[in-house]
C-alpha cells in the first residue's frame, strides 16, 4: 500500500507558482449542443510547449465543476508541481453527463441519467478530446493520455479506458460506482491489458459500501496477472478518500518505471515505493 497523502497536501501555499483553471466549451456532434468543461493548465504553461492530457471525471451527482467545487484539484496540482512530483500536464474536467440537460438536477438515477453517463464514451471519444487537441498543446497518442475518476467518474474510466487501450495507457478509479462493466468484459484479453496498460489504479475506501465493486475487480485483475495498483484508504464513499487518489495517481503519470515510481505485482502490491510521500 502506498503512504497516506501527507498533512496539507491540499492547502493552499504561499508564494508558490499556480496554474490556471478556466471553463470552456465545445461543440459536440454527439449531442448535438454546445458543452461545457473545465481545463486546468500547470504553472509555466506555454504554447511554445506540448502536454500529456489527464481526463478528469466526477460522481452521478456532479458536473464538470463538482472537481474544483469540492476537491480543491489546482490546489493539490500547483502543490505537487511546487515539489517536482509531476509530469507536466493539463487537467480536463468534462461533464460526463452527456445529453442536452446536463445539469445535475432532478431525479439523478433517472434511467435517460444514466443512458448519457454511457453516451459520454462517444463525446469524449469523437468531440471534447479533437477539441482539446485542437485548441492546447496536447501531446497526441495514447501513451500521453490519462483517464481518471471518482464514483459514477471511476467507472466511465474503467469502461471507457479499458475498452479504448488505443486511445489510453493511464487509467484511475477511485471508489468506482455499479456503472462499472463486469470485470471479465472489461478485461476481455487479460494479455492484452496487461501488455497495453501503463499504469492501472483502483483505490476505495475500507468503510464505502460500494467497496465490493473495487474489489471485485481487484480480485479478477489478480487472477488474470494484469498488473495493477491496489489502494484501501481510511474512509468512506467520501472527498478525503477521492482526492489522495488524484494526489498519488497523478504523480505515477507519464513517467517511466525505471527509477521513477515503484513496480506493481499482479497481485497490486508495490515495492519500493520512493517517490510518493
């Protein structure tokens, strides 16, 4: 297991470099509106560079604002940077509700809800990542491409991370909901993830009632030797718990084994871990 998020981890500094967060829009065809997400950009950021991209996702009662409303994300970003623990990267918040009323409002499991949480694969596949790329210095391919999320987020990721190894080769879930696929159809080719993935997390919390899901897949992972990093924290279906999962998954981003991060056993136990403190 990984070392608990440290003390202040996600307290504002002084007198340390800041990134931007700012909210934009694009066109999805997938829709058939205009639709709306949060980016964030690292201290330094310049055109003149190129970026890996984060994919950040949130629960069934958010949207692209529930991350920076009640996660404090640029805060544990700028924080991480100011100590050298991060690849250079952009943060995009989408809102992965996708139909034309994503307001988190009304009756959240309403089945047409939970059709456009589904929808949302197509979206970011063919409208918000073109966009992205088109209009910031994204690095393109999959190998610069993370996708990451909390709750209902952690299984989009799963669903759409997993089914889409050509597009991705970091995937997060922290505290991932019902929506996430069967395990066997999420890792239909154990080899195959196995050879393709980067890095892939599950973490929950020991006190979360939805913990069976995290570990059901734990448990298929470590019976088809796909490599993996498995994560109890203390905690409950709850903030503490998703933000030391941005705070330790982003710092194993884009980076290379060797000498960066420790190796993970198909069993989803790490060994000499030396960067994540």
């Amino acid at each position: 297991m990984l070392a608990a998020a440290p003390q202040g981890y996600d307290q504002f500094r002084e007198s340390i470099p800041r990134g931007i967060i700012e909210l934009v829009e694009y066109s999805s065809a997938t829709v058939g509106n205009t639709r709306k997400a949060m980016v964030y950009t690292p201290p330094g950021f310049s055109s003149a560079n190129t970026y890996h991209v984060l994919y950040l996702l949130h629960g069934i009662g958010g949207d692209e604002a529930e991350w920076y409303t009640h996660g404090a994300p640029q805060i544990i970003l700028d924080n991480l940077y100011a100590d050298n623990k991060l690849e250079p990267m952009i943060v995009v918040f989408p809102n992965g509700r996708a139909m034309p009323n994503d307001r988190a409002e009304g009756d959240l499991f309403d089945p047409e809800k939970i059709q456009a949480f589904e929808r949302f694969e197509l979206d970011l596949i063919n409208d918000l990542i073109p966009f992205i790329e088109s209009n910031y210095p994204a690095r393109i391919g999959r190998e610069n491409r993370a996708i990451a999320g909390l709750s209902m987020g952690g299984g989009q990721s799963l669903n759409i991370g997993l089914n889409h190894l050509d597009r991705f080769a970091w995937i997060g879930a922290f505290s991932a909901a019902p929506n996430t696929r069967d395990p066997g159809l999420l890792v239909s080719n154990p080899d195959e993830t196995a050879a393709r993935v980067r890095k892939l997390w599950l973490s929950c919390g020991d006190e979360d009632n939805l913990k069976h899901i995290s570990d059901n897949v734990h448990a298929y992972l470590t019976q088809q030797n796909v490599p993996h990093i498995w994560q109890e924290e203390n905690g409950g279906h709850d903030w503490p718990v998703w933000k030391s999962g941005l705070y330790q998954f982003s710092q194993l981003l884009f980076k290379d084994d060797i000498n960066e991060f420790s190796q993970v056993d198909c069993n989803g136990n790490l060994h000499n871990t030396i960067n994540i403190m």
